[in-house]
C-alpha cells in the first residue's frame, strides 16, 4: 500500500462543530501521519496549540478554496494525500476532489460519485462527537493507519496555549475578577432553529438576582452579538472581544459558566470548564456540550424555568442569594 503523505482534515465551519470535531482531529494527529485543517480563519487561532503540518483558510468559495488546497498540496509535495470531510457538503467534497486529495466522508449530499471512500453514516441518533468519531475510524482504517479507540473520550481536550492564557488573564485583571470569582454569561445565541429564538428568556432576572447576592456577573460577546448580548443581560459586566482560544480560556477562570445551546457551550466543554448549558428548542442528545463538567437543563420541547437554574447554579457554586 502507498504510504499517506499527509491528511487534509476538512473541519465544519461553525465554532461548536470544530470543537466537536477535536477528538477526530487527536485520532488523526496519533496516527503520526502530518495532518493539515482545513477551515474558516477564525479556527487557526483555537487550534494554536495542535502540532499541524499546515493550515488553509477555507473561503466558502469552492474555486478558492479549490485553488488554494491545490497550492497547499503542490507546495508541500504531498505527492499521496488523504482527504478526510467531517462536513457532509456536496461542495466540500469538490473542493478536494478537484484538489487532487482523494477523500473519504459520509455519502450525503449526492456526492458518493466523487468521494474515493464513501462512507455509509451509522444508524442511530448519535452525538456530532460520536459521528465525525465514526467515520474517523473507518477512514483511518481503511488507509492502513492506526485507529482510536471504539469511543471518543468523554472530555474534548482541547489544547491551549501560553498565549491564550496570557490573554485571559490579563482580561479578566483589567477587569478587576479573580479566576473562579465570577459567573461567565452567553445570553446570545446567533440565528433561529427551525422558526424559533435560541435564546433563554430570563437571563436579566438571573443576573439581577446574582447581583443582589453579591456575586459579579460577566460576560464577553463577540462584536456581532455584542448589542443582542447588552439587550439580554444590560447589568453584566461586558468583557472586550477576544479571540476564541483567549476566550476558552476565559470560560475554565470563571467559577461557572452559563450559556444557550451555542458555541460557547462547546468552547466550554472543549476547555474542560464547568457549565450549565440551557436548552429549549434543539436537541441536547446530538448537539449538546461533550463534558462531564457540564450540566444541561430543558429539552427541545421547551425551556427550563428561571427556578430550575437558579436551583442548579446554587448546587454548582453553592452560591447564596
């Protein structure tokens, strides 16, 4: 069998999805083969601490995208790469294909023509964690390399930096917060789910209330979500804007986290922080935070009362109010 020069891990484009994706990204990195992500820019600097072999902006313009995994690959002399796509985009598979990386990835999308190793997805309603896991396996078992084991670990892992911490802790001391001395908010919740809001309704009662008890409450939007976040929560302590492994960071030097069903419910779970994560119209089975540290309240069906997470945060924290 030729030896595989390099992977190309193609990884989704949203923030809780490629933190999701980490432990399909370990499993390729322990095969020892050189692994290159694919991905949206913002992705470079959380996965700043991953030995890469490379990294490609990913445009969402398949001709770009195309043209510059190409270069990537020519440059690199990959002469016997291995496409694997975590996304199950009929365009992600054509940027690769066209590259010349022959890939692996789930049949969906009408793509099984132009996959070299289409993939069959498992049955069941399995975890995001635990699908992109699954066709990991199978792909690194098909080139020959070493395979994970059966399970994904129940801990993301992911890796942080010096340079991330350095950034969060200078944040949090301009601030004026001691790590574990504060309660880290994401009252935002970018776009709806099938016609409906992501967003728990009550978090300015809850604020206020940990306000009166004396606890300091924050929180650090990102610039697109940063009005949405003062209309939901107007008393919090709003944080600048950071980039995401700073922010990650951010969320292990809280005492608690608590967010909707978002990417920060994932860069939680990927830093290993504490949190509560409150869920009202998706589904905390498929796409909730992978962490032992975190705890999930309400369901698809419908939110959980403010009672219900005051009830939880006094369990978490033991906090008094």
């Amino acid at each position: 069998m030729t030896p595989v020069s390099a992977i190309y891990l193609r990884v989704p484009n949203w923030i809780g999805d490629v933190c999701m994706s980490l432990p399909s990204l370990d499993a390729a990195l322990a095969t020892g083969v050189p692994v290159v992500v694919c991905a949206r820019s913002w992705a470079r600097d959380l996965l700043g601490g991953y030995d890469l072999a490379g990294f490609i902006e990913m445009k969402g313009r398949w001709r770009e995208d195309r043209a510059a995994v190409h270069s990537f690959r020519k440059k690199a002399a990959h002469a016997h790469p291995r496409g694997l796509l975590l996304p199950d985009s009929l365009s992600s598979a054509m940027v690769f294909s066209f590259a010349g990386v022959p890939s692996a990835g789930y049949r969906d999308d009408g793509r099984s023509l132009i996959l070299r190793w289409p993939m069959r997805k498992p049955q069941g309603n399995l975890h995001a964690v635990e699908s992109w896991y699954h066709l990991t396996s199978l792909a690194l078992r098909r080139w020959g390399l070493p395979t994970p084991p059966p399970r994904p670990s129940r801990q993301l892992g992911l890796r942080l930096t010096d340079r991330h911490r350095s950034e969060a802790q200078d944040a949090i001391e301009k601030a004026g917060l001691t790590e574990g001395g504060f309660v880290l908010i994401a009252p935002t919740a970018t776009g709806l789910h099938k016609g409906r809001v992501k967003v728990w309704p009550h978090f300015d009662v809850l604020v206020r209330r940990l306000q009166e008890g004396g606890h300091t409450v924050v929180m650090c939007p990102p610039p697109s979500e940063s009005e949405a976040a003062r209309k939901n929560a107007p008393t919090a302590i709003c944080l600048p804007p950071m980039k995401l492994g700073a922010f990650a960071t951010l969320t292990q030097l809280a005492g608690l986290v608590v967010c909707n069903d978002s990417g920060v419910s994932h860069l939680a779970a990927a830093a290993g922080a504490r949190q509560i994560t409150l869920f009202g119209v998706t589904q905390r089975e498929r796409t909730g935070p992978w962490s032992t540290d975190a705890t999930c309240l309400g369901s698809e069906h419908g939110w959980p009362s403010l009672q219900e997470v005051e009830d939880q945060i006094v369990a978490f924290t033991q906090l008094q109010y």
